[in-house]
C-alpha cells in the first residue's frame, strides 16, 4: 500500500504504535488512583516544555519531557503537602504552563503558533526520525516500569495506607506514576497532542472495564484499544485529511460506546445465571405445610 511506502507515515505508524501501547498502560493506574485528568494537567506544563524547545534550538521532545517531569513532581508534592489551597496551586500551574508554552514559542526566532498547533492537537508529517528515536526511548521506559512494577504500583493505586503496612515506599512509587505518566504526555504529544493525550490515557481503560473485573485482562485489553485505535486514527488521517488526535479520541469514545452497549446485556445474562445457580444451590423452600405431621 502507499501509506506504507511513505517515509512520514511509516515513522508516524510506529509513533502510533508506541503511544497505544504507553498510554493505557500508565493510564489504568491513574484511573485506579482515580487521578484520571492528571495527564490533561502535566499536558498544559508540557506546553511551557515545547515553547523551551524553540526558544533554545532544542529537541521540544525532550525539554517538553524535562518540564513535564518538575510539573508532575510539583503536583505530586501538592497533593501531600497542599491542604485548602492545593486546589488553587494546581490551576496557577496548569494555566502558568499553557501561558509560557505560548510565549516562549513566540519569541523563538523560528517558533509560531502553527508550530504549537501541532503539538497541541498532533500532527502526522512533522513527525521526524529523532521524534521517533526519543519516543522509542521514552516508550520504553514507561513499559519498564507499568509492566515490572506493575504488582507494587497496583498495590498503591488500590490502597495507600495497606501498601504502607507492608512495607512498599509509597511516596516513592507515587513519585514513580507521575514521572511516569509525564513521559506518556510527552510520548504521545506528536500523534495525539497535548491537549487530548489525557484521553488515550483513560478512556481505553474505561472501555476495558465494561467486559473486564480483572486488572491483568483490563490491562491488555486497554493496551489492545489503545493501538488500534491509535493505528486507524493515523490511517484515517492520512486517508481524509483530518486531525490525527481528534480522530483517534473519537474512535476510543466509540470503542467505548460499544463496549458499553455489549456489556449491559452481557451483565444481565450473568445476574440470571448467578440467581439460577443459587436457586438450585439452596434447593427447594420449606414451607409450613410441608412440616406438618
């Protein structure tokens, strides 16, 4: 196929790739935590990253992942430290992200705001080979630690004070996930953009969870959704020329709709087993007359 045969697409399908894979797996425990907006908020820091890029003639990758590393640590030591005014601190960050993104790109001599366009929203054709090399680096990192940490990180998403009793450096690993979760922006920021890497992140594993109880199951099968939505996203982008992360948030929401409407049907059948299996279980009910001599 033609697609195939284009050096562009060919780096943007293996981006694809990655991201559906980085995104969910860091995203199941952000919705464990129930912390499922935190990568919309290290997305906005990110942008002050970019900005720093341009301004310094520098890979916006990597100064976007260095950023978004300070800003996920700084929310992380709010959420410990913050009490009435953790809120307040949160949104001066978020908003003082986006602010700087967009100054600091715009006092870049070769920086505009069609350059930030396509990191806020991604773009396929300015995907380049050291895009793809420092997405490949910072992937990896990310599988490491979802996947060989992947009993600990679950055990604190669950319960912070049991995973304390038995030893596990929580604040540690807490300081991990975000770390971790500001690599996933920063992965996924040239395919799906910034603005919307915070929903690869979350609602492959919503759409998981309609047809899975099981964390192992609800972890591959968000991993699953997250590539190939991703992948047909890229594909239908190039196809009919339109945004690549509109099109893959899009198509996730409809995985999700879909997954939904199956699973209701599905949950029923088995709420009627369930009764049926308890029925036979119990055997038949004694009643007055029965005992009567």
């Amino acid at each position: 196929m033609d697609i195939f045969s284009t050096p562009f697409m060919q780096r943007a399908l293996i981006a694809a790739v990655l991201v559906g894979i980085t995104a969910p797996a860091i995203g199941i425990y952000l919705v464990q935590r129930r912390q499922s907006l935190m990568g919309d908020g290290i997305g906005h820091v990110a942008m002050t990253g970019v900005g720093l890029g341009f301004l310094l003639s520098a890979s916006p990758v990597w100064t976007a992942t260095a950023v978004a590393i300070a800003g996920a640590v700084v929310m992380e030591l709010i959420r410990w430290y913050g009490k009435t005014r953790g809120d307040i601190a949160l949104a001066m960050l978020f908003y003082g992200g986006m602010a700087g993104g967009v100054l600091l790109i715009n006092l870049a001599p070769t920086g505009s705001n069609a350059n930030l366009s396509s990191y806020l929203f991604g773009s396929l054709s300015t995907v380049s080979q050291e895009d793809v090399t420092a997405i490949l680096i910072l992937a990896a990192f990310v599988v490491l630690v979802t996947i060989g940490l992947r009993r600990q990180l679950f055990a604190v998403s669950q319960d912070e004070e049991f995973a304390r009793v038995t030893g596990l450096p929580v604040r540690a690993l807490n300081l991990l996930v975000a770390v971790t979760a500001a690599v996933t922006v920063t992965v996924a920021m040239r395919v799906v953009g910034l603005l919307l890497v915070s929903a690869l992140m979350v609602v492959p594993v919503a759409a998981a969870q309609q047809i899975s109880r099981s964390f192992t199951v609800t972890f591959v099968l968000a991993v699953a959704i997250g590539t190939a939505v991703t992948l047909a996203g890229t594909v239908t982008s190039y196809q009919y020329d339109v945004p690549p992360g509109a099109t893959i948030v899009l198509l996730a929401i409809g995985v999700f709709i879909a997954l939904t409407l199956l699973a209701a049907p599905l949950a029923r059948r088995r709420s009627r087993a369930g009764d049926s299996a308890q029925r036979e279980t119990e055997g038949p009910a004694v009643t007055a007359d029965a005992i009567k001599v």
